[in-house]
C-alpha cells in the first residue's frame, strides 16, 4: 500500500532479486486464469538469472503444477525442507 507508484515501476523479476540471496520460489498453476503462463515463465527465467549471477541458484525455483491458483505442490514443501535445512 506504501509503494503503489513505485509497483508498476519494476518487473516481478525485478522485485525477486530484493529477496536474493535468500530462498524464493514461485508457483504456477497451470490452470490459473489469473496469470498469464508465458509471462510467468520469462519472468522466472529473469528472477534464476538474478540467483545465478549471485551463485546461489539453488536457492531460487520456478514451480508449475497443473492445479489453479493454489499452492499444489509437494515440491514446494521440499523446497522449503532444503532451504532450511541449509
């Protein structure tokens, strides 16, 4: 609510790379109306770049599953695992 002008100034990769060097991953449904999948896509491509360039690439993860828009997937709760368990 603080940032609204500055928002729509930066892409979501460019947003996700204020989290790095910490853990980040995405989830994208498949079925979600609300996002548009090739979008996401490039933009989880750009945000790996961020951890990649910081030789943390594991730390970041781009997540689809067939689901809507809901958090579906094991592999995010494995993810979480091994981030925590660095």
């Amino acid at each position: 609510m603080l940032f609204r002008s500055q928002t729509t100034a930066f892409s979501d990769a460019d947003i996700a790379s204020l989290v790095a060097p910490r853990a980040f991953a995405v989830e994208a449904g498949m079925r979600d109306g609300a996002v548009d999948q090739e979008a996401a896509r490039r933009e989880g491509q750009r945000a790996a770049a961020h951890y990649q360039q910081l030789g943390v690439a594991a730390r970041f993860e781009f997540i689809e599953h067939a689901e809507g828009h809901v958090a579906a997937t094991r592999r995010a709760f494995e993810f979480l695992g091994e981030q925590l368990a660095d």
